[in-house]
C-alpha cells in the first residue's frame, strides 16, 4: 500500500518553511544594515586619519595643467575632510577630501584642491553634527524630524590637519571649535558616532559623548 502527504502535512511543511525563511531575511536585512553603516563610520574615520596623516607628513602635491602651486604650497599645504550638509530629495549627501590650497581652513571647490568625493548612499544619512565650541555642553544641530535634511541647509563643518601639529582645526558656519561629533543613522535606524577632538584623537563609537 502506497503512503503520501496528506494535505495538512504538507500545508505544515509549507508553513515552517515560510517561517524560517521570513526569520532568515529579516536577520540577513539587519545584518547588511548594520554592515553598511558601520563600514560607512570607518570609511569616514580613514579619510579623516588620511587627512591628518598627509597634513602633519608634508606630502606633496604635483603642479598639473589645472592646478598651479608655489613651492611652498607644494609641500606646506592643509589636508582636511569637508562635510556637504547642503543636500535634498535629489541630491545625496556627501563627503569631500581635500587640499586647503586657499588656505583659510575651509573648503572652496573653486581655489581648493578636491582629492577625492565620496557620496552617502543605500539610505545612510548624517543626522546630527555636534560641536564643542569651547567647554560643554555640546551644541547639536539635527535634521528635521520629518525628512533627511538638515534645517539650516547651508551649515557645513571641515575639519583640517596642517604640520607641525597633530592637531585637528575645525570650522563651521559659528567659526572655530574644540571637538567635533558626527552622527551616523542608517535605514533601519542603526546609529554610529564619529568623534574628533582637537588633540587630533579619532574614533568610531556605538556611543555618543553629546548629551
């Protein structure tokens, strides 16, 4: 005698199936998730070490067609990394490493040298920037509570490295400051910190030192 599924045992199997497969896709979503924003906090980290690295080791920078330079400016010039906060529904947001040929500490793409951009995609924002301007406590500035954007689309802040120095030199919109934190939000609302303190002193934390 011939035996087979019946239809409940095989509407079970179905069931578990679907189960474990919504279980494993839910888990492999979060997993990528919070992948990408955490490799996003470091890729941001690494250009702000590169920054500091080529402004405190002198490292040179070729005259080309486009870019004229002084001997001096060859070697002597600032290294920094330049924050666009300045971004809509069409336009990501983005990060620009760079060569202060101005030099006034801030980033201008018409007298600045643009190394490399480097666009915040799949979703990941920049949702709050913290500064210390002299002493706590912290002053934020954060997105709107209803969009990505920031309230005060034109707010920027740069933060640069200039021999003999370790040094970190920031500058917003206020003026100078002694410590920066920029926070990290990705899709699903996994957040990262990036903290940079005048000593020059990077690093990248689940925890934020803002209040």
């Amino acid at each position: 005698m011939k035996k087979g599924f019946t239809l409940i045992e095989l509407l079970t199997s179905f069931a578990i199936i679907a189960a474990v497969s919504s279980v494993v896709i839910f888990n492999h979503k979060k997993f990528n998730d919070n992948l990408e924003i955490t490799n996003l906090s470091f890729r941001i980290g690494i250009a702000l070490r590169q920054a500091q690295v080529y402004g405190v080791s002198t490292r040179e920078i070729k005259p080309t067609n486009t870019i004229s330079l002084t001997e001096a400016q060859r070697f002597g010039l600032a290294y920094g990394v330049h924050f666009d906060l300045n971004y809509t529904s069409t336009t990501l947001p983005k990060y620009i490493f760079f060569a202060d040929k101005n030099p006034n500490e801030i980033y201008n793409s018409n007298d600045d040298i643009t190394l490399e951009t480097t666009t915040i995609g799949r979703g990941n924002r920049i949702s709050r920037i913290c500064v210390l301007v002299s002493q706590p406590p912290w002053t934020c500035s954060l997105a709107n509570t209803t969009s990505p954007f920031f309230t005060t689309s034109s707010f920027f802040i740069d933060i640069t490295f200039k021999r003999p120095e370790p040094d970190a030199i920031f500058r917003t919109n206020d003026g100078s400051l002694n410590g920066a934190e920029i926070q990290l939000t990705s899709p699903a609302g996994r957040v990262k910190y990036i903290i940079i303190y005048s000593t020059g002193q990077i690093s990248v934390t689940d925890t934020p030192i803002s209040t």
